[in-house]
C-alpha cells in the first residue's frame, strides 16, 4: 500500500519535469528559429497527436483537405506536403489501433476490389508502350488506394458514419461556392464568347469535371434535406443544391447539361408525387435556362450540330484510339497513364489530348480486365446504394438514394469526360460500402 502511495505521488512531480522541460525547449526554439516556423511545428505536432490518437478525425481532415485545397489559397502551405502528412499519420494510427484490437487489416469488397483494380495496373506496366510512366502513375495511385483503405476502415460506428455523409454535403457546398466565387474573380475559360467556370488552379481545374462532381453530390444533398432529423442542417442543404444549379450553369458543360437533365428525371423518377415532381423539375430547368446567358444557350444546342464542331469530332477520333488500343493489347490495354501521349499513333489527335471518355480510358490504357473490375465496383456500389435506399434508417435512405441517383448521373457524365482514376466519387462509394457492411452485420447478429 504504502509504494502504490508513493508511486501514485511521483506522477505529479514527472507532470511537471515534463512541462518544464517542453518550456526550455520551447524557449530555446524560439530562440534560434524563427516564430512561423515554431508554431507550424508547434501545430503539426498537435495534428499529429489528434490524428493518430483517432484516425476518423484524419480521414476526414484528409477529404476537406482534398475538397477545400487551402494550397490553392496559400501556396507557401504546398512546400508541407500536408496531404502526404495527414494520410501518413492516419494510416499509422489506423494501423496501430487495427493491429492493438486484433482486426483485419484489408476488409469489405469496397477495398479488395479496389485493391484489384490497382493490381491491374501493375500488370499492366511489363506489356505497357511507355513502361517508366505507367509505372511511375502505377505509383501515384497508391495514395488513391491508402484514402480508400483509411475512410473505409476508420469509419467504425454508426454516429461517424453519419458525420463522414454530412461532411461530404458540406463539401458540395464549398465546391459551388467556389466555382461561383472563381467565375466572379475571373478563373475561367472561354469557349468561343462564353467564359466558363470551373477552370484554372481550383479543386478540379476543369469546367467538365467539375460540372461532373457537382451533380453527383446534389441527390445526396437532396435526400438528406428532407431525412436529416437536425433541421437546421437543411439550411446547408438548400444552399448547397441551389449553388451547384448555379455552378454546373457557370461552367458551360454540355456534359454536364446533359447530367442535369438527367438528374431532374431521376429524381422525378423517384420522387412519390408525380405530378408536383414534374412540375418542380420543368420550372427548375426553364428557370436555369433562360437564366443562363445567350452565349450558354447556344453552346448547348450546339450539341446537335457536333460533326460542325471542332472539339466534339476530336473526341470522336479519340474514342477510336481507345478502341484500337484495346485491339492492341486486348487483356491490359497499352499501360496506365499512356493514353494522352501515345492516342496519336492509334488514330486519335494530334498533340497530347485524353478520352474524354472514362468507360474508353480504362479500355485503353488497362484492357479488359481493368474494365470488367472498373465496371464491377461501380455495379457493386450501385446495388448497394439500391439497398440502403430500401432500408428504415433515415441515414441509410438518404446515402442509399442520394448515392444511387448520384452515382448514375456521374456513369452518364463520365462518358464525355476522363475521370476514372478521379478520388472524389469514391468517397462516396467507400461511405456507401461501409453503410452496407454495417446493415449486412446488423442483419447477421441474433434477435
């Protein structure tokens, strides 16, 4: 009793040995360095402790990061690599705290299949036509494969679940907001007199794609409006769908008024009242439309005249160089990342120019069996967003739809558009897979 006494009374006196000697080092440091740098360590170092004591915190730290790009706001934060920082320290986190509770590592048919789909690249760097590049992107998709592994495995109880689905709302929002806020500033580009937004150094750095991942999270946000039980989150919602209406008409996409109009219908689809469905959606799109400026309209019913048109006949004859890829290397393609450079000499383009087409690249660049494991997550994802949408919880219904509305509309954007390797629609497929992971688990346990 009386050395448990006496150790318990030591505790204090290492408490403070500890903090003096963290104030000697502190002091010394601000001595012999400057003070920027002593708080950026100072904060790096707290980050650090926060992420590794709960890695869910550093995986969502690492989607803003990736959504909101504070680089693109304060370049001197690039030379931090803040990416690789946050997904180093939630991955050793998540690797010790799996390791310490006795789990699996690698679980869920989300992460093997995208494990696979990985695989495939490296099989196909041996047979590729510029072998260092497919090998060097082959790399640079791991960091692709480790975001999916930590959301899918950090996510582990029902209350993060809905945090990471809320976040992802919150996220729509930033993305039109600034789409919109880049449009007013001047990042944009011009087709023929329409300036478009979406361009330059922001999130995506494309109108297309950003039209792209703009429709995909408005059904998320869509659902959660009306199932979220915190009503004041509505006010996000609201505000997140109708900046994104406003931002997918700023980037001038004809894609992406092709997705629009296919999200009206789906949503009209689903919705239980037809009639007020059909009715809201018509004034929706003629609001929008004539809305829009005349420059807009013209480019969109350019759409029917595409043999006139110069950048939809080049897609024409790049799609055809994906296909003669294929015929090329028919089991994995002509190696990944090799498309822009090599479309040339299988009757595309002249210059460096993508697919344009995310079914096509992946045809190309891996083959068939890199399509059949690309087509095969997407179908996986879609079913059990059908799913969660069938289910009595209000977050399973609203993931569930929101993604299966969602995840459709980007299948049909994403044939005029490259973004098969893009990380942002499996964000929200690793939070649908987990949501059925835990509904299958549910199911399984005893009454």
């Amino acid at each position: 009793m009386i050395r448990q006494a006496g150790s318990t009374a030591l505790y204090p006196v290492h408490y403070w040995i500890a903090a003096g000697a963290s104030a000697v080092a502190l002091a010394v440091c601000l001595l012999v360095f400057p003070l920027p740098y002593v708080i950026g360590v100072i904060v790096a170092l707290a980050f650090a402790v926060a992420i590794l004591a709960n890695p869910f915190f550093g995986a969502m730290t690492f989607i803003a990061f990736y959504y909101i790009r504070p680089t693109d706001y304060i370049p001197e934060l690039g030379m931090l690599r803040l990416p690789l920082f946050i997904a180093t320290m939630t991955a050793t986190g998540l690797f010790i705290r799996l390791l310490l509770a006795r789990e699996r590592l690698i679980e869920g048919w989300f992460v093997k299949w995208f494990l696979a789909f990985w695989m495939v690249m490296w099989l196909s760097v041996p047979l590729a036509t510029w072998r260092s590049n497919s090998l060097a992107h082959a790399q640079d998709f791991a960091k692709f494969v480790a975001m999916v592994w930590i959301v899918y495995m950090s996510i582990r109880s029902e209350q993060q679940l809905i945090t990471a689905v809320r976040l992802m709302a919150w996220m729509a929002l930033w993305l039109a907001g600034a789409t919109i806020h880049g449009y007013m500033t001047g990042q944009t580009v011009t087709s023929g007199d329409l300036q478009r937004a979406g361009a330059g150094s922001g999130m995506l750095g494309d109108p297309n794609d950003t039209a792209s991942v703009l429709l995909m999270l408005f059904p998320l946000c869509y659902y959660l409006f009306f199932h979220d039980p915190k009503k004041w989150l509505r006010v996000v919602y609201a505000s997140a769908m109708a900046l994104s209406l406003v931002a997918v008409v700023l980037t001038g996409s004809r894609g992406g008024f092709l997705g629009l109009v296919f999200l009206l219908f789906l949503l009209w689809c689903r919705s239980q009242r037809k009639v007020l469905g059909l009715f809201i959606a018509v004034f929706v799109f003629a609001t929008l439309w004539f809305a829009a400026p005349a420059s807009y309209r013209e480019r969109i019913t350019g759409i029917t005249r595409y043999h006139e048109d110069e950048s939809a006949m080049a897609r024409v004859y790049l799609r055809q160089a994906a296909l003669n890829m294929f015929k090329h290397n028919p089991l994995v393609g002509v190696g990944i990342g090799n498309f822009d450079d090599f479309q040339s000499r299988y009757g595309g383009t002249i210059g460096s120019r993508t697919a344009h087409n995310m079914y096509l690249l992946v045809l190309g660049e891996l083959g068939a069996l890199g399509l059949f494991v690309f087509l095969n997550i997407w179908l996986r994802s879609l079913r059990a967003a059908k799913q969660l949408s069938q289910e009595g919880w209000w977050l399973s219904r609203a993931l569930g739809a929101g993604a299966l509305v969602g995840l459709l509309d980007i299948m049909l954007t994403g044939y005029f558009l490259s973004i098969s390797y893009y990380p942002y629609q499996y964000f929200l497929m690793a939070c649908v897979a987990v949501a059925a992971s835990r509904h299958a688990r549910r199911e399984r346990e005893p009454a």
